[in-house]
C-alpha cells in the first residue's frame, strides 16, 4: 500500500495510478528499491501549467518529507519517464492553522509559527524548487494595492 490518506478515504483514479506507479519502481528499480520500501504518499493532483502542460503534485508526509529528498532527484527522473514529460513535485502535506486555533484544554500555549500561512506557503516554496536554495526574495508593493 503506497498511498495512506487521511481519516482512512479511498484514494481516486489518478493518485490510485501515481502509488502504483511508485510500487513499480520499488520492484524494478535497484538502486531505488531499499528507500522506497518504508515510504508512502498522502496525496496527487494533476494541475495546468499553462501552454498544455501538466504537473504532477505528489504530497508526501511531513515526517518523510528528508527521506523522500534523499532521493528525489532519481524518484523524479524515473516518474517523468513513466508519466511521459510532465513534470513532477514532491511536497509535505502541511497544516495551516487559522488566527482563531483553541489548543485542547491540557497543552496551552499559542499556535506554533510553523503552522502559520505565510510559514506554511514558504516551506511549500522551498519544497517545488528542491534542491535548489532560495537566497533572496523581494516584495513588490504596487499603487493600486
């Protein structure tokens, strides 16, 4: 089993094709085969690119997210071999936790800041262009808002 989703769901066609996809590497693939073994992924869209594009989004859990970077870069030469050029993304599934977040009544304390947005959308930019490093960013403010 190579896809686990949350709260136990039946994974659709598309992502049913992307773990089965991943169970084939781990047979056929040497090199591949003892890292995938312990691995799965929570999640897969298929979304435009634009010019008749398509990317593959694979989410992973965040607690395999290092394991899946070790080998990232053969899982993803092989998947765009098997889904015929496009292109494909490995992200952490993350959580965002709202301004409002009540913890439970026994762990007080406020939301961590790697549950919030701004937090979780920079470590989904750092996930798309592994294994590269962002060295700088700029922030464009415009006259019209």
């Amino acid at each position: 089993q190579k896809i686990k989703k949350a709260g136990c769901a039946e994974p659709d066609e598309f992502e049913a094709s992307v773990a089965q996809e991943l169970l084939n590497l781990e047979m056929t693939s040497t090199e591949l085969k003892a890292s995938l073994r312990d691995l799965y992924i929570t999640a897969a869209k298929e979304v435009d690119c634009g010019a008749g594009r398509k990317a593959i989004i694979i989410y992973v859990p965040y607690k395999l997210q290092k394991s899946f970077q070790k080998i990232q870069a053969r899982l993803v030469r092989e998947l765009e071999k098997k889904f015929s050029g496009k292109h494909v993304i490995i992200v952490a599934q993350r959580n965002i936790l709202g301004k409002s977040y009540a913890r439970s009544q026994k762990t007080t304390g406020l939301r961590p800041r790697s549950r919030t947005l701004t937090a979780v959308q920079d470590a989904i930019l750092e996930d798309i262009v592994y294994p590269t490093e962002i060295t700088g960013k700029r922030t464009r403010c415009k006259v019209d808002g």
